[in-house]
C-alpha cells in the first residue's frame, strides 16, 4: 500500500450567481489539479453559486441552478479520476444548509452540511442556512431527477461522515467550523481520519492572514480571492499543512481566476506524529465515531513509492505581506475585480490636493501596477480584459505602463474656487495626476456656486456671508456645504459624460397611489386628483409637440406590473426563472379569470421580456440602494439595502445568464405546445 498522497487546494475568483462562469472555473480548477498528480482537490466555500449571494440563498432558484451545474460538473469527463470536495447549498427536507458534495467519477459519495455557521460582523449565515445539529449523524438525501440517472440510485448520504478510501480516511470541514472551541477536526482525528479538509469563505482584513495560519497550523498540530458582488474582498492564500507545518501557500492576491496549490503528503509522518501515548489514550476513551463512506479508490499508489523523484513536499516559511502591501494589493485587486465585472469605463476621482484624495487615486494606480504585472506574465484573461476596456495605439494594441492603463481607465478632476482654493492643493493635484497617468481637469466652480448663492439672495433677499466676512455658523456652514454639493454633482456629472466625450468604450408606487386617493376625500384635498391621473414622468428630457417622458414606457413596465415584481422577488423569493414559471399562468391570456382578477394579460413572449427588463434593471440601478438615506421601513418587499434586503450590488450581465437561458429553454417548450393546440 503507497503512503505518499497528492492534494490540490484552490483559490477560485468566483462571482455570486455567474453560474456558468464559476462552474468554468471549477471544472478548470480540477483539470490543473489532475495535471499536477494531485488524486484530491479541495475547492473554496459555496464555490457552485459564490459566496456573496446574500438574500438570493433563500430563492429557489439558486438551489435548482446550484444541482444544474453540479450535475455539469459531474458529466465532464475530464473531472474524473480524482476525488472532489466541492462546496454549494443544499436543500434537504424544507431545509437550507452550506455543505461540502464529496464526489468521485461522476457519482455522489456523500453530503457533508456545515455545523457551525459564521453570524457575526460581516456574516449572517444563519439568515440564510439552518447548521447540521447531529454530530456524527447520516440520513439519506432524496437525490432530484436530474442526478438520480447519473448516480444510477435515488437516494445519498447526507450528514457528519467521513470518506474512507483502501489507504486513508478523509473528513471536510468549513471556514467558521476551524474557529470554534470544539472544531470538528479534533473528534475526526480522534477516530482515525488523517486528511482533513477545510473550505473558506473568509473575507480579507489586514494582518488577518496571520491569525488564519495560526489557527489552522495549531490545529495539525493537535491532530495531525475576488471581488464576489459585495463589499468584500476575499483573498487567497490556499494551503496545505502537515503536523503543524505549511508545505504549499497560493498567492494571498491575485488577478488570476483559477490558481491551485499542490503538495505531496507522507502519510506515515501524520501516523507516526500522532503516535504519542496521551493522544492515543483521548483517542481511545473518545466516544465520536463516524460512518465511512467506503471506496475502492486510492488516494496514493505503490508505484509513487518507487519514484525516486517524487518525494513529500518540503516545509516552507509563511508568506506574510506588510500592512502597506496589503493595502495596495487587495484595495487593488477588488477594483480590477469591480471594474472588469461591472462594465463602467473607468473610474473618477476629484482630487483636493489633500491626503485622502491622494491615498485613493494612488490606491487606482496600484491597481494599474498590478494589472501591468499579470499583463507581462500573459494572464490571458486580464490581457482580454485590459483590450476590452479601454482602446490604446491600436486595435489588440497593449499598454506598456500602468500610466498607460490609467490613462484610459482613470479621469481626476480638481474643483477649486479661485478665491478659496491655494495654488499649492492646485499643484498637488496637477503633480499627482502626471506622476500616475491619469487624465486630468482643472477647473473652477465659482459660476455654479454664485448663481447658486443668488438664487438664496433673489429668494430671500438675504445673502449668507463666510464667518470670515462677519456671517454667522449657520451661514458659514451653508456656503461651505453649497461648494461641497457643487462639487459632487460636478464630479457625477463628468464621470456620466467623460467616457462618452472621450470616445471610450466601456415602496412600491401602488401603495402610495391608494394612500393619495385616500387622502384625496379624507383629507379633503381634491388637488390630489390631478396628481393620481397624471403620467408619471421625471421630465428630465425637453418637451415636444408630440413627445412627453413617461416613466412606465421608459421602464417597459406599469407601476402595478413593478409592485409585482417587487412581491415576487422579496416576499415569494423567486429569481428570474421562477418568476416567470409563476407570472406565465398569472398573467395568461387564455387563464379563467375570476371576479377580483385584474391582472394584465401576455403571451409567454411577453411576460418573459417583462421579467428579463425587470432583473436587467434591478442588477444594473442595485449599486444605488447602498447610499440610500435611512427611511421608515412600511413594506414588506422593501429593498431596503441596510438590514432588510441584503443583495449583492455587483451582478452578472443577466442577458447572459444562466436564469434567462431557462427561462428561453421554458418559452420554447411552451410555445410548441400551444402551437399543437
């Protein structure tokens, strides 16, 4: 029996409900690992549908997407030959759980759901997944159709179990498990398993790396990245240790989508280390015992031991970034992440020729500086990227500097006042904006802020005064606010017309309109009238003769059909898919109708457009919930982004999406039927 094991751990740049994109990503992830001899590979935490899916973890239609790329995963020939630990939701009895699927050679070998679940600072699993309260306990998981003729049976293991092959045990762990006092590694390697796996979705804090490794170092001891939608930023930094000393490190940051981390273990170190007398004796009064799952397969072979050129990999010192690196590269890394993803042009910055404004362009450069790296080493996917964004000396032409690159993706912008600003702070910002690249303006607000302060003197007929000239704190305070949201509108209003100007390429309406009607009679304000016929229109295009701005033509959608929406996305928890299997008989216009139904009428066609224009607008306008003002909350599909209604601000082009290919998948197979009749 061999006693020498290849293991591969990943860092996967996984994006929450890109279904189609992670799954790549996977599935390249096990094809690098097998390439490397690795007979095992461990991916990272909810790896199938990302991390930072948020209230989408309570739709149906991530658990159906979730099992559809699994079973992809599990066709690919090339995803064969090696044992997989890999991380999705699951839906188990009416029940959501964060679990491990162990699967080898296209079948199930079991279901492990995590027991201990992150709900502090920025995490709330427990919204979303109920922990596996029964340790050392097995039920049988009812496979869905889709698997069942893959497994060849209807039914896996599904519980805390432990994977046992002819030449070692194997037991998985996730991310929040490893911190608690009692983790399950201990009462695994107290009955026997000696390779013990352990998935993250741990999010990036400075010098946090260090408190990871020494947690997970203390625990062999004793027993032997990317931007995902959200605010977070989770950082790399694979491992593999044995007996306490790290053997493999990936790359803490990374521009690379798939990066996977090898290392050959010797077994008989981890049997020999855990020899000593007092752990043999906790072993053997422990009273955890787990149900292996058999399998024939061998993690090791006797003809490695043979190889005299294979051996078992070296310890390596830690690799540990000071604050300052850590600062630029995963401040960096996220904004590559946040731009290549989210489609703008670039990004803008008004600098003040202070301190902070400085830190953040410089922050923009770093990511210009990393990106330069991955270009030179020929990442091919930041290379597709970096052509895509921005145009150069030419077409497929590359930049040759970060300066180059920020050029075309960074526009700073100085706002000064000709009486306030210095011409030291002018300076400043001209200087800075030379040394990184970036395309910068110059210019004074003074027109804007005059006409604004004569509007308050024409109105009033009081004009404000600086402390300064005599005026009061609460004049001073006016004036200095008025400059300050002059110059945020200023900057919204280059950065919407800059790309443009530089050829580059890159409560629900129906409840407040019964409360006006209600208003209208029991407040006696007939006015009121006016306002609930009117179209609704934010008049911010010219009037013509023939031509008024209507909301609801410009949405594609009336005002009821979005209360709508808005119930089915929140209170029903439907994503695209599900939306539109409920919405095409709702809205049929062959359905029975009854006394009370007032629903609108579509063809399938129809109701798909309207509910694909729906989530196209909602992931592309979400980002705006982040700095909404703090409000009453009255309803309860509310997307109140504060507490209530926790969503990722970043989404995949849904055009593209796995969701809206069903939902055409769906219309076809209606259409034909309805054309038979």
């Amino acid at each position: 029996m061999g006693h020498l094991v290849t293991v591969a751990t990943c860092s996967l740049n996984q994006w929450a409900l890109d279904w189609e994109g992670n799954t790549q990503r996977i599935i390249e992830s096990i094809q690098k690992a097998k390439a490397a001899g690795a007979r095992l590979r461990v991916g990272p935490e909810l790896e199938i549908c990302g991390y930072g899916c948020l209230d989408h973890l309570m739709e149906q239609d991530l658990y159906l997407h979730s099992l559809e790329m699994l079973r992809r995963i599990l066709l690919d020939e090339s995803c064969r030959g090696i044992l997989l630990d890999i991380g999705m939701p699951i839906q188990h009895r009416n029940q959501r759980f964060n679990c491990r699927v162990i699967c080898l050679d296209s079948k199930i070998l079991m279901i492990r759901p995590k027991m201990w679940l992150a709900n502090d600072g920025n995490y709330r699993e427990m919204r979303f997944f109920t922990p596996w309260m029964h340790p050392q306990e097995v039920e049988e998981y009812h496979l869905p159709r889709m698997l069942q003729e893959i497994q060849g049976a209807v039914h896996v293991p599904f519980g805390d179990a432990v994977i046992s092959t002819p030449d070692t045990c194997m037991g998985a762990e996730t991310c929040e498990e490893l911190f608690t006092p009692s983790a399950p590694h201990i009462p695994m390697s107290l009955d026997g398993v000696e390779i013990i796996t352990n998935s993250s979705g741990s999010h990036f804090e400075l010098q946090k790396l260090e408190t990871r490794l020494q947690l997970i170092m203390e625990a062999t001891r004793k027993c032997g990245e990317g931007c995902d939608g959200d605010r977070l930023y989770y950082d790399g930094s694979a491992m593999v240790i044995v007996n306490g000393n790290i053997v493999a490190q990936g790359s803490q940051f990374s521009l690379n989508d798939v990066e996977v981390v090898s290392a050959t273990v010797d077994l008989e170190e981890v049997r020999a280390y855990r020899s000593a007398i007092s752990r043999a004796l906790q072993a053997a009064s422990s009273n955890a015992k787990y149900r292996r799952i058999q399998t024939t397969f061998e993690l090791s072979s006797e003809e490695d031991d043979f190889d005299i050129e294979k051996r078992p990999s070296p310890p390596i010192k830690p690799r540990y970034h000071t604050v300052e690196e850590e600062v630029a590269l995963s401040a960096g890394c996220y904004l590559w992440d946040y731009l290549r993803r989210s489609g703008v042009a670039g990004y803008l910055v008004p600098l003040s020729g202070g301190i902070d404004s400085c830190a953040t362009a410089t922050i923009v450069y770093s990511m210009c500086r990393i990106v330069m790296d991955a270009v030179r080493e020929g990442n091919p996917q930041v290379i597709d990227d970096v052509k895509r964004i921005a145009k150069y000396k030419g077409e497929n032409v590359l930049p040759e500097t970060p300066q180059e690159l920020c050029n075309q993706i960074f526009s700073t912008i100085y706002m000064g006042m000709k009486a306030q600003s210095s011409r030291e702070t002018r300076q400043r910002a001209k200087d800075l904006a030379e040394a990184i690249g970036s395309y910068h303006i110059n210019l004074d607000i003074d027109d804007v802020y005059n006409a604004q302060k004569a509007l308050l003197v024409d109105t009033l007929n009081f004009e404000p005064k600086f402390k300064v000239h005599g005026g009061s704190y609460q004049e001073n305070i006016t004036l200095q606010c008025l400059q300050a949201r002059i110059r945020m509108v200023t900057a919204y209003e280059f950065g919407q017309i800059l790309p443009t100007a530089r050829n580059r390429p890159g409560g629900g309406k129906a409840d407040l309109k019964r409360f006006i009607a209600w208003a209208e009679n029991n407040f006696n304000l007939p006015c009121l009238h006016d306002f609930l016929t009117a179209v609704p229109t934010a008049e911010l295009e010219p009037l013509t003769g023939s031509y008024v701005q209507s909301d609801e033509a410009d949405m594609g959608m009336t005002y009821d059909e979005l209360t709508i929406f808005g119930r089915l996305r929140k209170e029903n928890k439907l994503g695209p898919f599900g939306m539109f299997q409920r919405l095409v008989h709702d809205w049929s216009a062959g359905r029975v109708k009854g006394p009370d139904d007032n629903a609108p009428e579509y063809t399938p066609a129809q109701v798909a457009e309207k509910v694909k224009r729906f989530f196209h607008f909602y992931a592309i306008n979400r980002h705006k919930m982040t700095t909404l003002t703090p409000a009453l909350h009255c309803n309860p599909y509310s997307p109140d982004d504060n507490r209530f209604d926790l969503r990722p601000f970043l989404y995949p082009p849904f055009w593209k999406s796995w969701s809206f290919k069903k939902i055409d998948r769906e219309l076809e197979k209606i259409e034909k039927r309805m054309a038979k009749k």
